[in-house]
C-alpha cells in the first residue's frame, strides 16, 4: 500500500483546463503515514474571479491581485512533488490544471497517483454522498476550511489515512498508487495582431475588462474575440481607417 505522498488540492476559476486558471494550490507532504512539510501559495489567474466561485471558496480577486503566476510558482511545485505519487479527491482534476500549466511551460511532470474519490467510491455504503466533505463526515474528520485548498489537501490525506485503517488488509490492491494519464497541448503563444485586433474591439464596442491581455494565450484570445463578435458584431469597415474615432457607446462589461 502507498503510504508516502503528496496530496493535493487546486482552487481555480471554474471547471476546464483550457478556458479556466488556478487561483490557489495546497499541498501536503506525507513520508510513511507522517506529514513532512507543506507548501501553499494563491496564484494570480489575471482575470476576474467568477462570483459563483467566490461564494464557493471565498477568494476573492483582491486577495490574489498580488499574487504570483502560475508560471513564477510552477518550478517549486514541480520540486515539491518530485519523487511522490499524487493524492487527491477527484486528483485527476487537480492533475489536469498541472499538466496543461507544466505543458505550457515545457516541464515534464508525469506522475503516479491515487483518488479518494474513488475509492469512497468502493468502499463507502452506496447511499452515503462521497465528495470531500461528506466523506469526512462520515468518517469523523472535520476539516479546518471548506473549498481551500491546504485544508482540502489535508482533509484528503487524512480521508486515506481512515479509508487505509479500515479497509487497508482487505482491499490493499485498492491502495497502491496508478498511473495517471491527462493529455494537455501547449497552448500557442499570442501574436502582436491578436492582441491589437482584441484591444481594437474592446475600444470600438466600449467593452470594459479586467483581462490581463498580455498574459492571455492566442488561444484564450481567439475564443475572447470569436465571443465579442458573437455578441457585439465586427467592427465595420468604414471604422477601421482611423481606431480614434470609434463612435462612443455605453461601457460594457467582459470576463
């Protein structure tokens, strides 16, 4: 049975590794059942933080203004893992964002890990809920915070410390670390004519963003401006000989 890991939990903008960014990472180091270290940092997503996730976790874009990118903390998050096979609920979900964000960056992170999810889903009684939380309170664990990412990193290995007590020496195949497998491609960098073309249809259509465009991917600015199209219109040809003399309109909003 795998009893030396690193659990880990994300909180991000939303569900999807390429339309949503990480907003904060916990992680814990576990060597032989015992916790070692652990890391934790808020990350930068440079967009506006959704409200449903905001109620959700309660982090809220002020608190991560100041934050690092995910590009400044991946090396360290690479190195804290290195040698461990993951833990997590749903780790595959946690695995993904890391992926996509190692991908971009050209870090290699393949890894082994082990899903409490599943395994609640094993051995929990069929009527009982599984996710995190109602996983732990049926086994007696009460975790410090809901929806943050160091608290869940806990909760999890604290989870696979109840689920190994009570089911290990039965069901030990159950507790061996598996290969995990999340295809990612590497986002392409953002021209300088993607990023004019999207700051000229912010000002013709008096488009107000929080965005950080300079840190958006071609990718994330392609589909930025096929939905302002979508929803404003192009820009016609008649106002496109002078960018200055956009006809002025009511401020809209854009995430």
């Amino acid at each position: 049975m795998t009893t030396s890991y690193v659990a880990v939990d994300l909180e991000t903008t939303g569900i999807g590794t390429k339309t949503e960014k990480i907003t904060e990472i916990g992680m814990v180091k576990v060597v032989d059942g015992t916790v070692v270290d652990t890391y934790h940092t808020m990350v930068n997503p440079y967009r506006p933080i959704p409200e449903r996730v905001v109620e959700l976790t309660g982090i809220t874009d002020d608190m991560v203004k100041d934050a690092p990118g995910i590009e400044e903390v991946l090396p360290a998050v690479v190195e804290f893992c290195e040698g461990f096979p993951l833990l997590g609920h749903q780790i595959i979900f946690d695995f993904g964002f890391l992926t996509q964000a190692t991908v971009n960056a050209k870090i290699k992170f393949q890894k082994e890990g082990i899903d409490t999810l599943k395994l609640c889903r094993y051995l929990m009684p069929g009527e009982e809920k599984k996710n995190l939380g109602a996983a732990c309170a049926y086994f007696g664990i009460t975790p410090e915070t809901a929806h943050r990412a160091l608290s869940d990193a806990m909760s999890a290995h604290l989870l696979y410390g109840k689920l190994m007590e009570k089911f290990g020496e039965s069901r030990s195949d159950l507790f061996e670390a598996k290969p995990l497998v999340f295809k990612a491609k590497k986002e392409r960098p953002a021209t300088k004519r993607q990023k004019q073309h999207l700051q000229d249809l912010l000002k013709y259509h008096r488009i107000v963003t929080t965005i950080h465009i300079d840190k958006m991917s071609g990718n994330e600015i392609s589909r930025m401006i096929d939905k302002i199209i979508f929803t404003h219109g192009r820009i016609p040809e008649t106002a496109r000989s002078s960018r200055d003399s956009y006809a002025a309109e009511p401020d809209r909003s854009v995430t």
